[in-house]
C-alpha cells in the first residue's frame, strides 16, 4: 500500500520508513507541515501516518485542512503525548486512530493494516437521510429541513453513526469505539457533552422536535 509518512525526526521516519519498506509498502516521506498538507491532497494514499508535532504548521492544522479539502484518506497520529485530552483532540480533528511515542513497529505495522482494511468510500453510503435530516459525508454537509448546519467533525461522526444505525440503540461504547477509537472507558461525559451539543444544533433557534431518543442505561436511538 502507499503510505504518506509525515514526521519530522530523522531517526524515527528512518526507522519507520524502513520497516514498512521492508513489508513490501511504498513510504513516501514528508519533514515539515506544509510538505504533508501538499502531498495529502495532490497525491492519492491508502494510509497516512501523521505526527502531531510537525514544524511550520503542526499536525493538528493539517489534519483540519485535509479534512476540510475532503481528504478522507485513514490517519493514524503519532505523538509523545499519551494524554487523554490530548487524544481527544486529535481524534476531533479527524485521526481514525492515535499511537503514542514510544511504540512498537509491530503494532504501528498493524493499526496501518487494520485502517486499510476498512471498506473505501465508494463502498460505502456517502448520502444519509432520516426524517427530515439529511448527511452529505463527501461535502460533510448536514441539513434539516433545508437549513444547513455546522457541525465540529466529532459531531459529524456522532451523528454519522446515529444515522446509519436510525430506529436501533447506540451504545456509548459504540461511541468511544467507533468515533473516538477507544477501546476503554476513560470515565469522561466526552460521549454526553458531544451528544449534548450536536442535539442544541439540530433543534436550532427554532426549536425542533429532538430527533435522538436517549434511552437511559442503554444508549441513544435516532428516531427513524
């Protein structure tokens, strides 16, 4: 697969360009922020591995930019900070998966393996609509009722899932899982403070029916 290797420290792109290479990928280097911003979107890759810590601008802002300029290419951050604030944020900003320095090469080689084995886009339903909301995950559009709304791309994750699972329960686990990557509690209200805010913007200043049923103990459901 071709991989895009954003990181700025020789040793360690030396050391993770090498292993990939060996397992027969095609590694493309970038050192600086702006490199990988260009290449992000000028080339086409089946992965991207991105350090938070990027010179000029940082990881974080390309990944905003990407995503922004419709790159939907999986991206898997690297960064020293293990954090679960820190996690969180790049997980906002549209990582598909966080690894913390200092790793090994074995697990790194395999998060890559599992982000390429997720289905592409063209396999999966770009257009969603239920009720009177509808999902454009290509524009990463939202409207209801014909009024746009801005949403922060975890709420566009959040409400991508409620979607395509519209009359059955979402749990909070399939939350941290599927839209954080976490695979443990990290005993925050992240899931409900997200919620909350994705709900105050679908209702908007006119007051709409609320259209995600909580249902307490179990999870959330969209009405259908």
């Amino acid at each position: 697969m071709r991989v895009l290797l954003a990181e700025d420290d020789a040793e360690t792109a030396g050391f993770v360009a090498h292993g990939l290479r060996e397992l027969g990928h095609i590694v493309t280097p970038a050192a600086a922020g702006e490199d990988a911003l260009h290449l992000g979107i000028v080339e086409t890759f089946d992965v991207i591995v991105l350090d938070r810590m990027m010179p000029g601008i940082d990881g974080i802002e390309v990944l905003r930019r990407w995503r922004a300029a419709g790159v939907t290419t999986p991206v898997l951050m690297l960064t020293a900070l293990g954090g679960i604030a820190d996690r969180v944020s790049g997980l906002d900003a549209g990582a598909d998966d966080y690894l913390v320095k200092p790793f090994a090469f074995a697990e790194l080689a395999a998060r890559l393996a599992a982000l390429r084995r997720r289905p592409p886009i063209s396999e999966v339903a770009t257009r969603l609509e239920v009720g009177d909301i509808a999902l454009d995950m290509l524009k990463r559009q939202v409207r209801r009722a014909g009024r746009e709304i801005h949403l922060q791309p975890r709420e566009l994750a959040l409400l991508e899932l409620l979607m395509r699972h519209a009359g059955k329960v979402v749990t909070r686990t399939m939350f941290l899982e599927q839209v954080w990557g976490f695979h443990f509690d990290p005993q925050t209200n992240i899931v409900e403070t997200h919620l909350s805010r994705l709900r105050s913007k679908l209702k908007g200043d006119d007051g709409a029916p609320d259209p995600i049923e909580t249902l307490r103990g179990i999870g959330y459901r969209m009405r259908a």
